[in-house]
C-alpha cells in the first residue's frame, strides 16, 4: 500500500477527476460504493428529503464550498490551495479489498493526515473515493467549518507512511520495500543571480506561488459567478477572466526576467532548487 501525497489545489475538480478517471459530471451520481467514506458532519447537509445520490458535481462542489464561505481564510504558508489529496495503491498482486475494508482504511489514513480528529465535530471536509481498482483517494478541504485551517502533522508522511504499513499487516496485504537512505551530495552555493533566479521563480511557480494561487483563485470565482442568476453574471465573469489573463501574462513577464538571470553553466541550481542542464526555453504553463 503506497500512500502518495499530491499538491494542494484551489478547487476539487481536478483532484476529484483524477480519483474517478474522468471528467467531474452533473449528470453522474456516485453512491456509496464509490464515495466509500466521508467527514461525519457530512449528515447535517443532508435533510431526509433531500435525494440520497451526489453527482460528482455536487460533491466537488461541497468540498469547494469552504473557499466561498469564507475568502479570506489562508494556510500557514499565506496561500489559499486548500484541497488537500492523498491518494492510494495497492499492490498488483493484493487481492480486492471489500468496501468496508476500503472504508476503514480512508478513516485511518484520515486520522493520520489530522483531516479527521475523533470528537471534533467542528472540522474539515473530506470523502473517501474508491473509483479505481486497487485505488483509494481522500480529498478534503483544510478549511475548517469555523474558517480555520486545520493543522496538520509536521511529520505527515511519515505518519501516513507508518499508518500505511500497519493496514498492510493487518489485511495481510503485500508489504512496500523500502530502499535504503540516499547518502547526502554536497551542492554548490548558488550565485547571486541565480538566488534572485530563485525568489522569482518562487514568486511565479504555478503549483504553489503566490501568483498562480491569486489567479486559480479568480478563476474559480469567474466559474462560480457564471453559473449564478441574474444578467450581470455573464459579464462579471469575463471580466475576472480579463483579470486572471492579465496576471498569466504578468507570470510570464517574470518567467522571462528569470531565465536571463538564471543564465548559468550546466549543473547550476534550477528554479525548484534541483540541478539541472541549461534551460531549452520550453515551458509547461497551463493557459488561463
């Protein structure tokens, strides 16, 4: 059973896509062979008249519904990415687990993460996914239902990793070798270019920089926007896209101040801190 920890998102449509292995439907409903497991608060949402099966749209929704209700809510970091996802493997070779098996294991690998705290009624949202074979995915919101961020370990991997092996022994499943240690490589100490490289780079990483949370952030409320009644949506919404294209532009300005400063002999410290060859002038940016 291998946990993998992914990067936290501005919006639960990805991550939730990524668990089904396909796109986020309004017309698809998932029932409880597939939405395994889910935060206990979940059944105060959820009145007796209400229909008994999400789509995968509302439940992305729910999730995301935080980052609404309270927009000025950042993490430790300062930044607004609080979809968390961790996601699952088993073993080819294990055998099927059953859905209170797969069930059981989310609540655990929860309580690892502390996106789920026994007797905290006041915390996150989350859901347990098992779309996939051999596959189990958590989302949750870090956002807290009092506007909060929940904490979360220093030591997370460490604890999803030792959780991770306990399941293992107890349902007999197939256990993960673990390679020895990396023994540690001396870098080089960067130049000064190439430091200021660096804070620029952090400034416009478009996985965790300030940038990229800010426009992922009027992205989603463009999204949001459009889909609320009234004639004055359609056009408020194009001009938060005007917005987040004037901010992708801005990312990019910066992108080509930081190759020339990162201009450096192959093996030089890269934008993410890793060394690398000499840059080709290709970039991996999602348009806005």
């Amino acid at each position: 059973m291998i946990p993998r920890l992914n990067e936290r998102s501005i919006s639960a449509q990805h991550p939730l896509s990524q668990a089904l292995d396909r796109n986020v439907s309004a017309e698809e409903g998932l029932t409880e062979h597939t939405v395994i497991a889910y935060w206990p608060g979940l059944d105060f949402y959820t009145l007796d008249d209400e229909q008994a099966i999400w789509t995968s749209a509302q439940w992305a929704e729910h999730l995301d519904d935080p980052l609404v209700e309270h927009p000025f809510a950042v993490g430790p970091r300062g930044d607004r990415r609080a979809i968390f996802h961790l996601d699952v493997r088993l073993h080819p070779d294990d055998r099927d687990l059953t859905g209170p098996e797969w069930a059981e294991a989310a609540h655990r690998l929860a309580r690892a993460a502390g996106i789920e705290i026994p007797g905290d009624e006041g915390g996150c949202r989350w859901i347990g996914v098992q779309a996939q074979p051999g596959r189990l995915d958590l989302i949750a919101n870090l956002i807290r239902l009092d506007g909060t961020w929940q904490p979360q370990p220093t030591s997370l991997l460490r604890r999803l990793s030792d959780e991770a092996r306990r399941i293992e022994n107890e349902l007999h499943l197939t256990p993960v070798r673990t390679a020895p240690e990396r023994q540690a490589v001396a870098r080089p100490v960067p130049s000064a270019s190439t430091q200021l490289a660096t804070v620029l780079a952090q400034l416009t990483d478009e996985q965790s920089g300030p940038l990229a949370t800010v426009r992922g952030l009027i992205e989603h409320t463009a999204y949001r926007v459009a889909r609320q009644p009234g004639a004055g949506s359609p056009g408020t919404a194009h001009r938060l896209e005007l917005i987040a294209h004037r901010l992708y532009d801005i990312q990019q300005d910066l992108d080509a101040t930081t190759a020339h400063l990162a201009a450096r002999p192959p093996g030089a410290v890269s934008r993410h801190g890793i060394a690398t060859a000499p840059p080709d002038g290709r970039h991996t940016r999602r348009s806005p």
